[in-house]
C-alpha cells in the first residue's frame, strides 16, 4: 500500500504563534476520527518561526479529499485563517 504524505504550508501573520498553535491543535485533533488518517506531525520553520508546516499522512487519496472538503475541516479552517498573511499551500506527496 501507497501512503500518502499532505505537506501544508501555512505563513503567520506576526504575533499569532501562540494562537495559531491552540487552534492547530484543535484542526488535528478533528483530522484523527477521519477516515484512513494515520498521523500528523507539526514542524517550525528554523529560521522563521512565523512558518509552520503540518505533516499529514493518509491512507489514499481518496481519503485527504474527503477531509479536505469535509465540515470539520472547514470549520477548524475558519479559525486558523484570520491568523496567516496568505492562504495556505499544500503539497502531496507519496514515496519516489
């Protein structure tokens, strides 16, 4: 089985660290329940800690698509938003 890695890419407006950290918080422990979720991790970029990046890895893409469009996801979306100077990337990747 292919897993597949979702790499999200979110800027910080400044000062919103510690905002953006209890919200991420709640986005990831929505994203456990869904369907073929296997993990998530969150790193900070070393050199500018306004750069964060969620690590997420699914079953199938299938699986990222319906979270991706899902409610839950929408909704903890909403929250995270007000906080970054520009929409967020994503990128998925699967093993070479």
């Amino acid at each position: 089985m292919t897993m597949l890695a979702v790499l999200i890419k979110r800027i910080l407006a400044p000062g919103m660290e510690s905002t953006y950290e209890e919200f991420s918080r709640k986005i990831i422990q929505a994203a456990v329940p869904a369907k073929g979720f296997i993990s998530s991790k969150a790193f900070k970029d070393i050199n500018n800690p306004g750069i964060r990046y969620t690590l997420i890895q699914m079953e199938t893409l299938a699986d990222w698509h319906a979270w991706q469009n899902s409610a839950e996801r929408n909704d903890a979306l909403a929250l995270i938003q007000p906080l970054l100077q520009e929409p967020e990337t994503v990128s998925i990747l699967t093993t070479a």
